[in-house]
C-alpha cells in the first residue's frame, strides 16, 4: 500500500475528514489502520490516526506529502478500535474524530507521574491489635484501611484514594501514628501488587453450573454469541461472571466487566480482586487522564486481563478480548448522553464480533429492549431463578395513597407504613424508604391564581430548598423564595410535591427517637460522602435510610427488614416511553433490597394508582407478565424495540432562525420519504421536553420506522444535505444539530 487516509487529530469539524499521505518506503511494515502517525498539515506538524491504506491516490499524485513517521510515544490503538469508532460514527452520528476519542479516552503521552505506595509499618500482631481497636470505636474507614493492609501489605495510594474511597486525612492521620507509611516511587508498577488471592474454593451450585456450561460449551464449539442472563438479585449471577472470566483467561483472552459506576461499590470491586488479585484494573470517572492512560497503557502490555468500569471501560485495548460482561444491562446509564450517544450494549455487542468474544449481559430486571432481542432469538436467554441460600423473595404489599386521604390521614406514611416502621424500630431492625426524586419539592404555585415560579433562563420551574432557596435544576439559577405571588401579590404561595428533605423532616416528627440518614444528590455531592453514608447504615450507624434510586443499588444490607416505596407512581408520570419499564424496574429492586439477611423481608409499595400493571406486576416479582403487556403496548404504538426511533435535537439562541433551520430538515426528510416510498412516521419539529435551557432553544425531529438502517440513511441524508452547497446553507452553520437513536430517557 502506498497511501494512508489518516484523520487528523484536532477537534474542528471542518476537519473531519480525511488527508492523504505518501507512505515513505521505509515505513511500510510501521504503518497500519489504527497508528498515530505525524503528519505535514499546513505549515505545522500535527498528528493523526491511519483510518485506511490505499493504493488509490485521491488527489494529483504529485500533491500527496509524505507522512513524517510513527508519533512517537503513542499507544498505537488497534485497527478494530479505530474500525469501532467508524462503526459508532456511522450508527449514532457525529463526527469521526468525536467517534475517535470515545474510544480513545487519552491521546497524548501523558508526564510519567510519580507514585505513591502506601505501606503497613506494624507487625501483624500489632496490625491485629489496633483494628480490633478501631472497629469497637466505630473507626471505620481507618479499620477499612488497616483491613486492606493486613491483607494486601502494600497498596496504591491513588487506588485507596480513589477507588476504595479512603480520604487523604484518614491516611495521613495514620502516617502520623506511625501504623503506615506513605511511599514515593518513580517507577510504574500496579496498582495492587502484592495483593495476595486468596485461594479460590466456592463451589457453584445446579443452576449456576448450567448457566456457566451453557456458555462455555458454545465458546468451545467456536460459537461466540450474545447471553441475556435474567436472574434475581442474590442469585449468584456475580460468581457466574467470575467463573466464566476465569474460562476465558485460561484461553490466554481477556475480559471486560461493565458495571454501572453506582454500583461499582467497594465490596464488588473487592470480590473481582480477591479471585483474580493484581490481574484485574478499575476505571471509575474519578480517575485522571493519566491514570486512565496508564490503565490502558497496562491493558495493551498484557499486565492485566480484566478491567471493571462504567461504559468506557469497553474500550479497554486488549490484546486478544474474549468476554464482555454488562451488569445490570437494565441501566440507563449503559448509554452515552454526549455525542456520540452510543449505546454500550450494542457497541459491545459490535466489539465482541469484531474479535470472536462472547457477550453475557444481566439482569435482575432485563430491559425490554434485550428480552425482546431474547424472543427473537438475537439473544440467547439463560435464567437463574432462584436465590443462592433459597431465601424468599420479600412480600410487598400495596396501599392506596387516595384511601389514607380519605381517612383523614395525609401524612407522606400511610397508616401502615408507620405501624410497619414502628415495629422494626423496637426489634431494633432497619428501614430503608425509597423516594424516586430529588430535591424539597417539584415547583412552588400560587393557589389563588395557580402562577408557577419559573426559571427566567430556562423552560421549567423551580425547586425549592430547605434554605428558602428557588434552584434550577438545568442550569443552576437561584433566587429567594417569593414572599408573595409575583403575579396576583397573593401570600397562598405552596409546595406540593415532597422531596428527600421534606421526607427526613417529616420522619424524623413521627419518630423523634430514630437516627435517621439522607441520601440523595444534594448529600452526595462531596467524593467519598456516597461510600459513607453506606458504610454508616451498613454499620447501623443509623435506623432509617431515606433516598433516591441511589439506595436501592450495590449495598447489602442484611439488617434490612422494612421497605418502603413512598409514591411508587411518581416514575409514571413523566412523559416518556420508557416510563412503566423505569417503575417496574425500580420497585423490583427496591423490594429486593429488604430480607438479605437471616430474618425475612417486607416491603410496602404507597401508589395513587395501585392497579396499575407495572405496580401490580412488580409486587408480584412477575417480569414476564410485565413483559407481556409493555411489549403489547410498544407494538400497538411503534415505539422501540418494535420499530426504532431517531430524535433530531436542534438547538440554537435565536428562535426564530432555529424554527426556519429545523422546518428546513422536517421538509428535506419528508421529500426523502415520499422518494424513497419507506414507511416512516415523521413528527415534528416540535418543542423539546425542555424548549429553552440557559437561553438556548431546543427543537426535535421524530422518526419512526422499522429498520434502524434506513433511520441511519435518513440522518445519513440530512448531514449531505447541510453540508451541501445550497440557497439556505448559511443557516446550519451556528446551530447545533445532534442525533439520538432509540434515546434512553427525557424524549
Ligand atoms: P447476584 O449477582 O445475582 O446478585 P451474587 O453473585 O452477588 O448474586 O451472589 C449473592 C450472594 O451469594 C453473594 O454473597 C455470593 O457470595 C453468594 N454466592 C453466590 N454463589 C454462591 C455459591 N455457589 N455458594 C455459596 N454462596 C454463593
Ligand atoms: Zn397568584
Ligand atoms: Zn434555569
């Protein structure tokens, strides 16, 4: 090959396309699709990525520069990650350099950084004497930390940091009483060495061994397929991942385990590392460029075979990737909410078939979106249906939030809720109450005149605090709560809808006694205040735990005997598709939380609308007949996974400009359709959900159809036509224009 098609690495979308360069002689056997090479660009010298070799020259022969030569430093990313990133391009739109640095997280050779160990100065008599000492005064991070150097000895001080959650000050204060030692080394080394695995002895039982051979028969026969394991929680779908990891690293392959950041907890992490010790790495959005470089760097040189992580962490450049895991497939955190906005379920499905893997995707509560995959037969399903110890699920039992009202009680806890609440305070058994929202309240409205207070920069309303304060949850406006309404000077100015604070405030009036704790966005702001407040109701440090959907994630709790769900509706009502799946899925794991120890588990569903399927199906822990009604709902409406469905997102600070751009694209697609004779529903353009956010105005385009390859023609189209040489051109050019195919939330 004489030419490389190299994209260049700089962020401008004028740019993103491709430039020629000769292959100097020499350089033949270095230059492959995927390496970063420096390039000629104008006067300077840049750098870049081969995307293809070619003998064909594109331009006048005697035009094409030569190529300077391999960039020196760089992790050449592999040809597949590069033809990965073609492939995200192309499926969710956006530019190719967009596409590149999603799956190429860091592109510069960062500084080599020192690194600091930290290490355990005691004997291990000692050692044993001091955490026994912690643990009765409750020090627990300090425990936590004296845990892990008696097992581990020696241990990155950026992972104890970081992904262990240990706060500098505890480690320093444990320096100063001279129980460890902070280390600075120069050199590379990993981030747990030293840690010893311990000898690995579980043995799976029936339904686990079936699931494991299952797949691993399949692997044998050369058959690298997609799993959707449905399991309930506690059904030791975690051992299965592990087992099958160790199958696959036999191979010599590695693997990559996707769990949500949420739920990407200390003990999750710890139960990876005490099977598979220094083999395994963690990305967590906490890390710096340069860690996640290094994580990376580490991945290619075969010093590690499996990498945990959020979304990103399926980029992992290993050498020879033969597993890809997603835990709790359900979530929708799986999906980018930036451009390009790809999915990690597909995208890994893709990578996987690129390199012969396997996929395994679980669930407790599989998406719609894969089980319907699973009846097509896309997707192999395989269930495990009981829990490991045979402990039952909790009974739930659902009350009717109208009929309280209408006995005169209209506390936020039904009558018995609090008998339920009482009782396990005096048994001295914990409570959790489960709210799916965020913040004191939803709005603030006149009820004289019914004027909302709303944010002057964007369209919804705002929130009120506890500290008196109107906060915008968009864009972070903020004013003191009116006295009077703005509008008819009335003093009948209310909140309705109760949040998180509201709740402990009220709680803590029908239980002065009870130690409760709050979890919710606004307390969880700070780095390791998340782990905390865990660790803190873990230790029963505290009766009651009230919070958002964070709760019901990752934690185990076995002192948890009461849940309580308190406006189980409250999911249903917004105006999206995936509304009742989001419910049901929710409930599901909210019970699950309650019963994880030796003593049983109850949990109460509060709802203003107690027929409804999703509230019904989730008391019952009834998935499929859940299934069976959302997914005949999806078909009668068209809506994914039936048909597929791309949003247009315009936006732009002139109205009236956005209104002519956007009308402009709803013409163009309808001349398509009607070419073309395809069965498309086209709505729009519309108003956003949102229609203005910090003064910028937001329209949608709808697209409905079938095949999701004609939605990439048509999005396909609509790029050719904007960048097209016409009358109107001029007025695409400041406004931004994003696509979502098959959007997870807010359409
Ligand atoms: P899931 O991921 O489905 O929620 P886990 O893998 O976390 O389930 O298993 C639940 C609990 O049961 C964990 O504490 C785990 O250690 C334990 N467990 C799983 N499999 C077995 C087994 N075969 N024998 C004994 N305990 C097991
Ligand atoms: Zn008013
Ligand atoms: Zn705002």
């Amino acid at each position: 090959m004489k030419y490389a098609n190299v994209i260049v690495d700089i962020s401008i979308d004028k740019l993103d396309k491709t430039f020629q360069y000769r292959i100097p002689e020499e350089l033949e056997e270095k230059i492959a699709v995927g390496v970063q090479v420096d390039i000629p660009f104008g006067r300077r010298t840049v750098t870049g990525y081969v995307t293809e070799l070619t003998d064909q020259p594109e331009i006048d022969v005697t035009k094409i520069r030569p190529l300077n030569g391999v960039h020196e430093g760089s992790v050449a990313i592999t040809a597949q990650l590069v033809a990965l990133a073609g492939w995200i391009q192309k499926n969710y739109g956006s530019t190719m350099n967009q596409a590149l640095k999603t799956v190429i997280p860091v592109r510069r050779k960062i500084r080599q950084t020192e690194h600091k160990r930290v290490r355990l100065l005691l004997s291990e008599e000692q050692a044993a004497g001091k955490l026994a000492l912690f643990e009765e005064k409750k020090h627990t991070a300090k425990a936590r930390l004296l845990r892990e150097l008696i097992a581990g000895h020696e241990i990155d001080y950026t992972l104890l940091t970081g992904k262990l959650n240990i706060a500098p000050a505890t480690i320093r204060g444990m320096e100063q009483q001279k129980i460890l030692l902070v280390e600075t080394t120069r050199n590379y080394r990993n981030p747990v060495a030293h840690f010893e695995k311990k000898d690995y002895d579980r043995i799976l039982n029936e339904n686990q061994k079936r699931v494991v051979s299952a797949v691993v028969s399949d692997m044998e026969e050369g058959k690298h397929l997609t799993y959707l394991l449905k399991g309930v929680t506690g059904s030791g779908k975690t051992e299965v991942y592990m087992e099958l990891i160790a199958h696959v690293l036999k191979q010599g392959r590695q693997a990559v385990v996707l769990i949500p950041e949420i739920a990407l907890t200390y003990q999750t992490v710890m139960r990876f590392y005490n099977r598979f010790g220094d083999r395994v790495s963690i990305l967590n959005s906490r890390l710096s460029q340069g860690e996640r470089f290094d994580q990376f760097a580490r991945a290619r040189a075969g010093d590690i075979d499996i990498m945990i992580g959020p979304r990103s962490a399926l980029f992992t450049p290993f050498p020879d990737l033969g597993l890809i895991i997603i835990d709790e497939e359900h979530e929708t955190s799986y999906k980018s909410e930036t451009v390009p906005r790809y999915h990690a379920r597909e995208t890994a499905i893709e990578r996987a078939a690129m390199n012969h893997a396997s996929v395994v995707l679980g669930s407790a509560t599989p998406s719609v979106d894969s089980y319907y995959q699973a009846s097509l037969g896309n997707y192999r399903l395989l269930e495990l249906n009981e829990r490991v110890d045979n402990k039952p699920l909790p009974d739930c039992e659902v009350v009717d939030l109208r009929e309280e009202l209408r006995m005169g009680n209209c506390s936020i806890l039904s009558g018995r809720l609090q008998e339920l609440v009482q009782d396990r305070l005096e048994k001295k058994q914990q409570t959790m109450l489960f709210l799916n929202r965020r913040g004191v309240s939803g709005f603030i409205s006149c009820r004289s005149c019914g004027y909302v207070v709303q944010c002057p920069h964007c369209d919804v309303s705002l929130s009120l605090h506890q500290s008196q304060r109107m906060v915008c949850h968009y864009c972070g406006y903020e004013q003191p709560q009116p006295a009077v309404c703005p509008s008819c000077k009335s003093r009948y100015l209310g909140a309705f809808k109760a949040g998180t604070e509201k709740i402990e405030m009220h709680v803590k009036k029908i239980f002065p006694k009870a130690r409760i704790i709050r979890m919710d966005a606004d307390t969880t702001r700070t780095k390791d205040s998340y782990e905390k407040i865990l660790q803190a109701f873990a230790n029963q440090e505290a009766d009651i735990l009230i919070g958002t959907q964070m709760i019901v994630k990752g934690h185990d709790f076995p002192n948890v005997t009461l849940v309580g769900v308190l406006a189980a509706d409250m999911s249903l009502h917004v105006a999206d598709y995936h509304a009742n799946e989001r419910t049901f899925a929710l409930l599901t794991q909210a019970i699950g939380r309650a019963g994880r120890g030796s003593k049983p588990g109850y949990a109460v569903i509060q709802t203003y609308d107690p027929e409804h399927f999703a509230i019904q199906t989730a008391k019952a822990q009834d998935y499929e007949s859940f299934y069976k009604k959302e997914i005949a709902y999806r078909s009668m409406l068209y809506y994914p996974p039936v048909w597929n469905l791309l949003v247009v997102h315009c936006s732009f600070g002139n109205q009236d400009t956005l209104e002519a751009a956007a009308g402009l694209l709803a013409e163009r697609i309808k001349c398509t359709i009607a070419e073309q004779g395809q069965r498309v529903h086209l709505v729009g353009p519309a108003d956003a959900a949102v229609s203005k956010i910090n003064d910028i105005y937001h329209k949608v385009i709808y697209m409905k159809t079938e095949s999701y390859d004609t939605l990439v023609e048509l999005k396909d189209g609509l790029l050719a036509y904007i960048k097209s040489d016409n009358k109107e051109k001029n007025i695409f050019s400041d406004i931004t224009i994003q696509f979502d195919f098959n959007p997870v939330s807010g359409f």
